[in-house]
C-alpha cells in the first residue's frame, strides 16, 4: 500500500487534520499538496479530487515552475 492510500475516503475535515490546509480555498473540490520540491526546481505535487467533502481520486504530478490548476 502506497502512504498516500491511506488518504482514499477520508473527509476534508480529516484531511486538514492530517495534512494541514496549505493553499486550498475549503470549498473547491481539487487541492493540491507540495510533497517536495528539489534544488533545481522540480515540484512533487499530490492533487486530491473531492465529490461530496470525500477524496475519490489522487494523482501525483512532477512540475517545473508552477501548477496550473485549470488543466488538472
């Protein structure tokens, strides 16, 4: 099992409990996580999708630069 499993079917509430709430605006239905972030400028981001306050889809994405949102 992956350690991000652990994050399937879980509320946002237990989500902010258990990551803290970063940048995320609580109402939209996709937050995103910086996991880690390298010397040279590659980002790790894990991206949570929400359907009714519950975690139904994750996808980790590596970037340079920053997250556009509006193509995830």
């Amino acid at each position: 099992m992956k350690p991000t499993d652990r994050l399937f079917g879980k509320s946002k509430k237990e989500i902010v409990e258990e990551m803290g709430q970063e940048f995320n605006y609580y109402p939209e239905r996709i937050w995103t996580f910086q996991m880690k972030k390298y010397w040279w400028g590659q980002k790790k981001f894990l991206i949570l999708y929400f359907e009714e306050e519950i975690v139904v889809k994750m996808k980790m994405k590596i970037i340079y630069g920053k997250i556009n949102t509006s193509k995830l």
